[in-house]
C-alpha cells in the first residue's frame, strides 16, 4: 500500500486458526474503506499452520492482512507490543481472535476518537444459552468489563506514553486493566464507543476448567502493586474474605483433629461445609443443573477457595507487594 493506513487493528492468536479466520472474516466485511485500515495478526504461537491461514486469506482480503511471527508463548501483552509497534496506523484497535466484530466497529471506534479522546471501548456481547454453565457465565463478565482488549481503540501517541502493554502480565489477564489504569492516572481522557460492538462466543472448555483459571490471580498483585488504591476502586473492591473464611476452617478442623481436639473439630469441618455449600449454591444460582455440571460445582467449590488464596499469595510474593 502506498499510504498509511488511518487504523490498524491488533489481533494476537496462538493456535487458533479456525477461530483466527472467523474473526478476519468479520473484519474483511467492516463498513470502513479498505485502504484506511490494516490488520495485524499477531502470532504468539509461532505456528506454521497459522502463518499459511493468514496468508491463504490475505490473498483475497480487502484491506491490508500482514502474519506477524512474535513467540513462542510470550503472552497477549507481548504480542500487542509487536503488533502496535509495527502497525502504520495513527489508530490501533484491539481484539482478539476469538472476537467477531460487527460491521460498523471501525467506524464507531475511530468515531469516538475522532473528539479528542485518547482512547476508547465499546460494548463485548457475550451470547450465552439458557442454561449457562458456571464457565459460560463467568466469562460473561466481559461484557462489563471496562477497556478489555477484545474490543479497545487507543491513539498510537497515547501508547507511546504509557509504553505500552506491561509485559509482566504473561497471562491474558489483568493487562488489559494495567493500561486502561496507567493513562487513566496520566490525565489521559477516554470514551466510551457505544455503537463499536463485538461479539465474544464462548467456547467450549474441559471439565475443572474453574480450577486453571485460578493461576490468573496472581496478576491481580502486580496491578495492585502498580495502581494502589486505584486497583480497589476500579477493579476489585474488597479482598475475598469468604474464601479466607473458608479455608480458616479448614485449617482449623485439620489442626483440632491432630492436636486432639475432636469437639473443635467436628465444629469447624461443619462451618467449612456450610461456607463450601454456599459457595456453590452461589455458582450454581443461574446456571445449569445437569448433573455433570452439579457435580463439577461440588468438587471445584471445595478446591477454588485454597487454589486461588496460594495463587494470590504466590503473587504477593512474586511481586514483592503486601496484598490479601
């Protein structure tokens, strides 16, 4: 192409082609000209099977496709890094690969830019069914979550600022917010881009998938670390006391029943039980009832509670950051 681009569009990806193509499908159809965008994917798997997938439809594309070789497995922050460092646009737009655009997302998105603002969200859908389980609808989430990646535009100056996506995050979780945190505390103005909506299907996810997840918290120190008191206002806003009760007695129960306690004991194993039983009755509240997914509720709901405190700990200590 003989002239920049007004947008380039980041899409990280590893390992996912059929997904990587759907979501390139979406955005071949944008109401936008094809000369003022360009699309970036980022692979983060440095897979050969991927490279050809994008180089198969780049062919045939309207605007600009370029395969951009960033792993192996150094995580989306790092791909986004790649990709906006290279792109030509004074826009760069991000969403994932397991994203489906609509028609108008360009549009609205350089939009909202267009009055000033430094950066921009837009409203992620996530389609759920009726019966939902507890995965399905916690990645539902996503659709109140504020400047996530699978749908954000920032202008490359404010980028530059910030230096980009914090690297540390090798998980896809948290960094999206550290950036959104670090222009926020920088005077940076942002907007909201209401017409730029993108579609997020959940995918299908293997049993006990709650209990991986919970390696992710460990990110949730470093942005404290980071942002303080900013992290409590905007992010979480109380550490999760009812799995430090939970596992308070827990370790109750065991250390009344080897000290020799049995009456401690049998008290404490029974408040674990309840608080375990609420936790999952919580899980289960709007979710499905089939009995596979009950069962998987009842296991993971004793597991989550003492997975996810050693992963915050272990984050604290990573991180060297006092945080519960």
């Amino acid at each position: 192409m003989t002239t920049s681009p007004r947008i380039s569009v980041v899409v990280p990806t590893c390992g996912r082609e059929r997904l990587l193509i759907r979501c390139l499908a979406a955005l071949d159809a944008q109401d936008f000209p094809a000369d003022e965008y360009e699309v970036l994917v980022i692979d983060d798997g440095a897979s050969d099977e991927t490279r050809c997938a994008v180089e198969r439809w780049a062919a045939h594309a309207r605007a600009d496709v370029r395969y951009v070789r960033a792993g192996p497995s150094r995580g989306p922050a790092a791909a986004r890094n790649a990709g906006w460092r290279i792109a030509r646009g004074t826009i760069i737009a991000f969403t994932d690969d397991d994203c489906v655009p609509t028609p108008c997302w360009l549009r609205a998105g350089a939009s909202a830019l267009s009055r000033g603002a430094a950066g921009a969200t837009g409203p992620i859908r996530v389609p759920l069914p009726d019966e939902p389980t507890d995965y399905e609808l916690s990645a539902a989430g996503l659709e109140h979550a504020e400047f996530a990646t699978a749908n954000c535009f920032y202008r490359r100056d404010a980028l530059c600022d910030v230096g980009g996506f914090d690297e540390r995050f090798a998980a896809a979780w948290r960094e999206d917010s550290d950036i959104y945190l670090e222009l926020f505390k920088r005077g940076h103005r942002l907007t909201r881009a209401h017409d730029a909506v993108v579609v997020h299907p959940v995918r299908p996810e293997r049993w006990g998938i709650s209990l991986r997840q919970q390696r992710k918290t460990m990110y949730n120190a470093l942005l404290y670390k980071k942002h303080g008191a900013l992290y409590w206002q905007r992010i979480q806003r109380s550490p999760p006391w009812h799995y430090y009760g939970i596992v308070a007695t827990l370790l109750v129960a065991l250390g009344a029943m080897t000290a020799g306690y049995p009456a401690v004991a049998l008290v404490a194993l029974g408040g674990w039980l309840v608080l375990t039983a609420g936790f999952c009755l919580y899980r289960l509240r709007a979710t499905s009832r089939a009995p596979a997914h009950v069962a998987e509720m009842l296991v993971t709901s004793a597991l989550i509670p003492p997975l996810a405190l050693f992963w915050r700990l272990r984050g604290a200590f990573k991180f060297r950051v006092p945080f519960l």
